[in-house]
C-alpha cells in the first residue's frame, strides 16, 4: 500500500520550500519507498509533483490540491564500481560523496550546495564550480529510472527522447527515481586563492584569463563594510601531491596583490565550503526566512554592462542584505550538452546570480525586482536559470526554450498527455 499522510504537520511543510514566498497546500504527501509507490501515486490521476530536499524558492514543487511525492525516503545509494554509481532521487549530493570519495572517485561535477538532492538538481540541470570545463551535472549522467505521467517506469540514456526531456526538463514529463553517474578520480587536495578588485571590469577580465589555469573560477560582488561594494574571485586548483606553482598561475592578473588569500585544503573541505555561510544564517534566523533568488546566464559580449546597470540599480544593502551578494563566474557553452538547459549565444557565457539575504521586508517587493532585472537581462540576450524567485507565464517559457520548446512539449504529449506533472513551473497551464 501506498504510503499517504493528510495529517496537517505535513501539508504545512509540503506548502513551503526554501524560497518561503509561494505556500500551496497539496491534499496529501506521498513518501514512496520504491518506483512502484511513484507509479501508483500517479496513477491517482491527481496533479504530482517530486519534492526533493525542499530548496525551491519559488513554489516550483508544491501543488494546490493533488500529490507531493516526497523524495527524501528514496535515498539508496549503490556500490561505487567501474566508474559509476547509482542513487536513487532522494539521495544528497553530501551522501553520494561520501561513498564516492571512500573509493577515491567524484563526480565530475557537484552542485556548490551538497545538501540538493540528485533527483531535484537533475531537472534544472545542476551548476556547479566545475560547470566551466566540464558542463552541468546533468551533462555526466549516464542512465535515469523515470516514472512518466502515464504511470510506467521506464529505463533511458543518451539518446533516448525521455532522457533528454527530463534532464534539465523541470519535471513536466517524468519523475526521476533513479540515476547512473559518472565518476572521476579526486583529487587529494585544493589550493584556493582569493583575489580582491578594484572593480568589476578588472574582475572580469582576470576571469577569463584564469579560465585553464584552475578548476573554479567563481566571482562574488558583495556590500563592502564601510559601504560600496567589494569585487572578488575564488580560484580553485587541484592537485595529488606536489602544490601548483602560485606565480605562474597568477602571472599577468591586475588584482591588489597585497590582498591575495592563498589556502590549501582537502578536495573534501573544498566541497562543504558553504557550510559556514548556511552556520551563520541558521544562526542569525535568515535560513527561515525568504530567499528572493534570481539566477540568470549573461553573453560575454554584454557582460560588463548588463552587470554594470545592474549594479547601477542595486537598492540599499537590504536588497542583499549583509550575507548577501551577487555571483558572477564564466563558464563555456560548449561544455553544456543538456538540451533543455538554456544558455546566451555567446561561446563565454557567465552565471549571474542575485543571492539576496535580506533579513526581512517585502518579499514579493524583491520578487517584482528580480522580474525587472531578468527583463532587462533577457533584452541583453540573457537567459534564466528556472531555480529563480520569478514568476513565468506559459509565454514566457516558450520564449525561454526557443526552439528546444518543440521538443518539450512533444515529450509532454506522449509521456505526460494529462498534463499532471510539476504544475507549479506553469510550462503548460
């Protein structure tokens, strides 16, 4: 039998997520402890939507009046051989490491948040540090188990028209259950540099430049104690035994030299970096209140602009907050093969995320800003990364996938033809 709770505790919680903006209230939480339970929950014939770790911020998996699959019970993960593992949905990206790292292996790829579930990340795509070099996760999947919104749990790969709608397809045409990931061998440790700038043309500039000389290049625009803003760069660079040579990989960077921050750590530290920042809002109460995210991806050719107005623009701290900040970190489009996964034009594209921690105010007053600034963007050439705090009309999406929407919506009508999966993205209401 299926398990089914309508206690009120439950709905509570399934009509919040992360993002503590949008609350929809579900007429019962599933806990599936197989594929089967998914199937047969969607055999109910009821809106379902999959909720991982509950780290959407905008509504995206909770449902008015159907099913919540919560995800977190299908959290198996299997024996880490011939360079692969399999894990099921529910599985944390901080468990999977954990037995991958016990055999010296990583996926080549990881979210900078560990605490995502694999199935949750999956249908966004994933970016990570290593997304520059190396694509999004969803680029090192090797074979999904899928429940479909007909009910039949189906086995896909490269190639297969399910696979390539479901990665990066935000849950319209299936559930998944189940992933094969590739793995890599990891590496022992990490030298990470710090690097401070004057501003953000110099930052981007030292950017690409450093682009093959480190695994990560991740830039942070941030409200400066004594006001302004602080422009910075995170390099990171692995290796087993002998340290890289810190001259030659800085060698022609126009940072303040004096402010460099060199550290080396295990690759396992590198990967729980944001453990303090989560430590320090769980703290202070922000972990609970609302996080009015955007994530977009910007053209090189307009970066310093886009980013520039936008910097322009930027309200008091509040919009921020004091642990808040912009990222700004260069990755390369052919790296990314998820079709569903929508980037600029340009062969150098940039994540450009607005990480607002305000500790308190109007929400939706930062949710109306995040809609003004991605139309801003998207006239730039920009695109969104579908984990935002911003509404999206079925128009809107339809813009967003340009001519992967085809695809989409044929996938959707053979695999979900009720149109009852993850109505909370709005794709096809």
């Amino acid at each position: 039998m299926v398990p089914l709770r309508l206690d009120g505790a439950t709905l509570r919680k399934a009509a919040d997520d992360f993002g503590h903006i949008v609350h929809r209230t579900p007429e019962g939480v599933v806990r599936p402890g197989s594929a089967d339970d998914v199937a047969a929950a969607v055999g109910w014939g009821l809106p379902l939507t999959a909720r991982g770790s509950g780290h959407s911020t905008f509504g995206r998996s909770q449902v008015d009046g159907g099913i919540v699959v919560d995800m977190s019970a299908l959290r198996g993960i299997g024996a880490v051989e011939d360079g692969q593992v399999v894990v099921d949905a529910g599985a944390t990206w901080g468990k999977v490491i954990a037995a991958t790292l016990q055999e010296g292996l990583t996926p080549p790829v990881l979210p900078d948040y560990l605490d995502l579930s694999v199935g949750g990340t999956l249908v966004v795509g994933g970016i990570g540090g290593t997304t520059a070099a190396l694509g999004a996760v969803s680029d090192n999947v090797l074979e999904l188990e899928v429940v479909t919104g007909r009910g039949e749990t189906v086995l896909c790969a490269a190639g297969d028209e399910l696979f390539d709608a479901v990665l990066a397809g935000l849950g319209q045409v299936g559930v998944i259950t189940r992933a094969t990931l590739r793995l890599v061998a990891a590496p022992r440790w990490v030298r990470r540099i710090a690097l401070a700038y004057p501003d953000l043309a110099t930052m981007v500039s030292d950017a690409r430049a450093l682009l093959g000389r480190f695994q990560v290049v991740q830039g942070a625009i941030r409200p400066a104690p004594g006001g302004g803003l602080a422009f910075g760069l995170d390099a990171a660079r692995w290796f087993d035994a002998e340290p890289p040579d810190d001259r030659a990989l800085l060698a022609g960077l126009s940072d303040d030299a004096g402010r460099r921050e060199a550290t080396t750590t295990t690759y396992r530290a590198f990967l729980g970096r944001l453990a303090p920042l989560e430590a320090a809002l769980r703290a202070n109460g922000q972990w609970s209140l609302p996080h009015p995210w955007l994530m977009t991806f910007v053209g090189d050719a307009s970066v310093e602009s886009v980013v520039g107005s936008e910097l322009e623009r930027l309200g008091p701290a509040a919009d921020l907050g004091p642990l808040g900040q912009l990222t700004l970190s260069p990755l390369r489009r052919r790296a990314i093969s998820s079709p569903l996964l929508r980037l600029p034009g340009d062969e150098l594209c940039w994540a450009f995320n607005f990480v607002r921690l305000p500790a308190g105010g109007d929400a939706r007053r930062l949710v109306n800003a995040n809609a003004a600034a991605y139309r801003r963007i998207r006239a730039a050439g920009g695109t969104v990364y579908p984990v935002s705090a911003l509404p999206f009309s079925p128009a809107d999406w339809r813009e967003h996938f340009g001519d992967a929407f085809a695809r989409l919506d044929a996938a959707k009508r053979r695999f979900d033809p009720a149109r009852r999966l993850t109505p909370g993205y709005e794709v096809f209401a």
